[in-house]
C-alpha cells in the first residue's frame, strides 16, 4: 500500500511525519527502528524546508517493512530519499476490524504513541528545564543589573554631594580670601598716613558702599568728647563707654563678640553696628556702620570689628606722632638763633620742615660773636629725625656757643666737638660748616666735618665751591684735627652755607644738586643782595625744592658782605662790621 503527501510548509512536513510514524506503529514497526525512522524522516524534512521548494513524501507499507521516500516535485534529476523500516510482526490490515483480527495490535500501537509522547514529553521536559535556566539566569542578571544601577546611581548622589561640598569650600575660601585681602589693603592704606584726620577720612571710603552702605567715625578730641555734643546712637555712647561693638536693630544680629541693643530711635528702620576705635588706654573714638543689604555675615562682622582695631591703632601712632612731631618742632624752631645785626655784613637764614615722613630732624644753624669781634657762623645736620635729633642739637649748638667763648678757629672748634660728641652719643653723629668773619681782615676762614661744601659768590659774579678737604663726620670713633681753610672776601661777596635738604636727590646725589645752587647764587646781581637779602634767600629756595619730595628738612644761610664797604677801603679802621639780616622761619 502506499500513500504520498506534498511537501512545502512546515506543516506539512509535520503533518506527514506524524503519519509516518502511525502507520509505522500501524504495522508493527518495533519502537527503536520506528524512533530511528522517524528521526532520519525528521532531519530530511529540515533539510529540504531549508533548501525550500515543493517536495513529496511517499510511504509504501509491505508485510515485512516499512519504506519512505523523499523526492523534489516536480523532479528535477536529484535522487530520492529512502529510509527502510523491518516489520518483524505481520501488520494487520487497517481496513478491517483491528480488535476483531488481533487484540494486540491497538495496544501495541497506543503503546508506540505513548513511547513516542513520552519522547516528546521528555524532550518538552529538557526543553523547560533550559528554559528555567536561562529564565534563573536572566533574573539574576537583571537583579545585578539593578544592583548596578542602584550602586551608580548611590554613587552619583555622592558624586554630586561632594562636588556641591566642594563648591561650598570654595565660595567659602573664596569670601575668606576676599576678606583677608580686602583686610590687607585697608590695613596698608591705614598705616600710611600719620595724620590722624587723613585717617578717619579714609576709613569710610574703604568701607563703603562694599561693606557698608554709610560710614561715620566719631573721633574724642578729650576725655569728656565721650559724651556727644550732637546727637549720637545710643548704641555708639554704649561703644564709647564700655569699649565693646554693639549692633542695634529691630532683631537681634546674634554678632560674634558684639552686644545686641534696641533699634536706635535716631535711625529708626536702619541698622547699625558701632565699633569702638581702641587703643592701649581707652578708645579714641567710634566707627558707626549701616549694613549694605538688610544686615551683615557674621564673618564680615568678624573682619569690620578686627579692621576698626586696627584703624584704631593707626590712629592712636599717628596722634602720638603729631605730638612728638610738635613737640620736636617747638623745640627746634625755640632754639633756631636770632641772628645779629652788624654794619656791613648780611645775613639771611631759612629753615623749612620736611613735608613728608617724621618731618622734624636735626638740622640747625647760628650766628653769634666771639670775644675778639669775629663773627662765627655755623650750619649743620644730626644724623636721624624727631624729637631726640632736637634735642641733640640744642646739645651741640650749646656746646659750640661754650667753646666758641674761649676763642679758638673753626677748625678747632669743630675737633672740639668732634671729642664731645664721641664722649656724649658714640653711636650718634653730625655734620656741620662754621665760617669766621674777622673785623678789619679781607679774608674768610672756614672749616668742615662731613658737610657739603659751601658756595661763595664773588663781587664780579664768579661762584666757586669751597670744596677743600673736609673733615670726617662728628662723632664717629676716630681721633680727628680738623683743618682750617681760608679764601679772599671782598665786598660784594656772598657766602652760602646749607644742609643736604636743599641739594641732595635720591635720583640724583648732591654733586648735581650743589651745581645748582652754585648757578641760583650766581644769577643774582650785587644791588639786589645788598637791599634784598631776604628776598634773595626765598628766590633761592623756590626753584631749588621745586622736584623735592621734602622728606628731609631744609636749612639755607646767606652771608653778604656789602659792596658799598668797597669805597670806605674794606671798613679796616672803622670798627667791626654790622651785620644786618634777621632770622626767616618757614613752615
């Protein structure tokens, strides 16, 4: 018998399989060969669905064997697939009755489709199994990859906290930075003034409007100024007394180190912080603050308090400065000479403070009579500034003024004090020029220890520079005998005696400063130092300080010998010359 089936889907191939393998039981197939026929139909089925076309399965069922037979349709040459099966068993004929002939035969084949489901069965088993597998497999992926993401994502929130973190530090380091330079500067800007007005006008131009939107400072001229003239906050009288910052607002400002007050009643809506300007002793006044916005970071409070100590300071060293500066001043200009009179001889003099830096110094001049008639004048210079350089001068003049009493040239007079000044202040020294006029001589007589040299104006108008070897500076420890130095003077000549002050430039040194003067005394014509000696001192001064920074004090010493004295022979017997000129301070 033989049946045949077409071949194109995979339907069909499973559909004549299965009939395949029916029959085979059908006809007694034994269940190993009928497995192993059914298996090698099953992988030439895949073979041709895979090489696809149209294809026809034949089954042709004889007594004793089972034949398939696979082939393309229509054929194209290609040979066909057979598989054989033995049937050891006669089959029984499927048309007729299959209990009635053999009641073994349903049996036998129920029992080769159970064989077969049972192999399906177990293959369906297999098959779930490696489905659960891999189905195991993939939830526990999927659980790592949420733990994975769990963990990325726990590590982003860290990420971006510390990079939040860190970002705060850096504003933080970054306004601390910013105060302490703001703090730097302000404090610089302090410290270099020492007028304390200059400094109380600065402060509040340092502070507003970035750290304060007004700025007042309150300065005590006296003990009793704590108690105000005009109206003040009740919180700057509270600062005032008790030396404590207060903050004085509708709410409490909670301030490190300053004390909450109630809103003050003459700025009612505004707040405010007054700081004490401390010193050493008591306050010297109040700095009185309204915030920029509504009020301050307690760091910015922190920095105002620490900046107001430390204007405080500035201010406490510049009033101490100012007195010792007034104080050096009157002393200095108390001891400054007034000069003689006498026939014949001028003499102008002018002394000006420096304007910058500790502005008093030991500068000094004089003119006074020895017991012979001569006249003796002197200028000189203490080496430092302030009140001890005063007082070492007034020391040095008196000193020469004693010896001069026992006569003696200026040479000697200067080893004099020379030796006095070693014994006195070794570690202290000075500079000085003293020149002698003696009556009836037509001769100049000069010495001098480590000063610049000085300037001598003919009648005709020649200027020359005294500039003979000079002594060694006073004071310093060694023995010295200072020589004495002698020019011609006629009538009509003027002698320049000065201090460093008025030549010397840091850019420049003295030499170009002295050449300058020299120039200045020799543009001067002899009726104009005759009436107008003073005047002649001042037009002298002007363009000779017009490029100083003054940061050294000035003394300059004119002495003339009147040309009209030309026509009386020189004044040899008529006594000691007069000298007319008088003493012109400047400020």
């Amino acid at each position: 018998m033989k049946r045949t089936w077409p071949i194109s889907t995979v339907e069909d191939a499973a559909r004549a399989r299965i009939e395949v393998t029916r029959a085979a039981a059908a006809h007694g197939v034994p269940p190993l060969e009928r497995t192993r026929l059914t298996a090698a139909l099953g992988a030439r089925l895949r073979q041709c669905l895979t090489k696809g076309g149209a294809w026809r399965l034949a089954l042709t069922t004889a007594p004793d064997s089972v034949r398939v037979e696979v082939w393309p349709s229509p054929a194209d040459g290609e040979p066909p697939w057979h598989a054989t099966a033995p049937c050891p068993e006669p089959a029984a004929d499927p048309c007729c009755d299959t209990v009635a002939q053999d009641g073994t035969a349903l049996p036998e084949a129920l029992l080769g489709a159970d064989e077969d489901t049972a192999l399906v069965l177990e293959r369906l088993a297999e098959q779930e199994r490696l489905v659960a597998y891999h189905r195991e497999e993939l939830h526990q992926t999927n659980q790592g990859v949420l733990a994975l993401h769990a963990e990325l994502d726990a590590a982003g929130r860290a990420q971006r906290e510390a990079f939040a973190a860190e970002h705060a530090a850096r504003q933080e380091a970054e306004e601390a930075r910013r105060r302490l330079t703001f703090l730097a500067d302000a404090s610089a800007a302090l410290t270099a003034s020492l007028n304390h007005e200059e400094i109380a006008r600065r402060l509040p131009e340092l502070l507003v409007p970035e750290y304060a939107r007004t700025a007042d400072v309150w300065l005590f001229d006296a003990e009793d100024d704590r108690v105000p003239s005009v109206p003040r906050p009740a919180a700057a009288v509270i600062a005032a007394r008790t030396g404590r910052p207060q903050y004085a607002a509708a709410h409490p400002g909670n301030l490190p180190g300053v004390d909450d007050q109630p809103q003050s009643a003459l700025h009612p809506g505004r707040s405010l912080l007054c700081v004490p300007l401390p010193t050493r002793r008591a306050p010297l006044g109040v700095l009185t603050m309204t915030p920029p916005g509504d009020s301050w970071e307690p760091d910015d409070a922190v920095m105002l308090v620490e900046l107001t100590r430390r204007a405080g300071g500035a201010l406490d060293n510049a009033r101490r400065f100012e007195h010792n500066r007034d104080i050096a001043e009157t002393l200095q200009r108390a001891l400054l000479t007034e000069l003689p009179t006498t026939r014949g001889l001028g003499l102008a003099a002018r002394y000006l403070p420096a304007t910058y830096g500790l502005n008093i110094g030991g500068d000094w001049y004089d003119a006074f009579r020895q017991p012979d008639g001569s006249l003796i004048t002197v200028i000189g210079d203490v080496t430092g500034h302030g009140l001890h350089a005063a007082v070492m001068m007034s020391q040095l003049r008196t000193a020469l003024r004693a010896y001069a009493v026992d006569g003696g040239s200026p040479g000697e007079l200067l080893t004099r004090l020379h030796t006095f000044l070693h014994h006195l202040q070794p570690d202290l020294y000075a500079t000085a020029v003293i020149a002698r006029f003696h009556p009836g001589e037509p001769v100049l007589t000069w010495a001098a220890a480590g000063h610049p040299p000085p300037v001598l104006r003919g009648p005709d108008g020649r200027v020359r520079i005294l500039d003979a070897k000079p002594g060694a500076m006073l004071g310093i420890p060694l023995h010295q005998e200072i020589a004495d130095h002698t020019v011609p003077l006629e009538p009509g000549s003027t002698l320049a005696l000065y201090t460093d002050g008025l030549v010397e430039r840091r850019a420049q040194g003295i030499d170009p400063g002295i050449e300058r003067l020299a120039e200045a005394l020799g543009t001067f014509g002899a009726e104009e130092l005759d009436t107008d000696l003073d005047g002649s001192a001042e037009r002298i001064l002007e363009p000779m300080l017009s490029d100083s920074e003054r940061d050294d004090d000035v003394c300059l010493l004119l002495c003339h010998i009147d040309s009209r004295l030309a026509d009386h022979g020189h004044g040899r017997d008529r006594g000691a010359p007069r000298v007319g000129g008088r003493l012109h301070g400047a400020s």
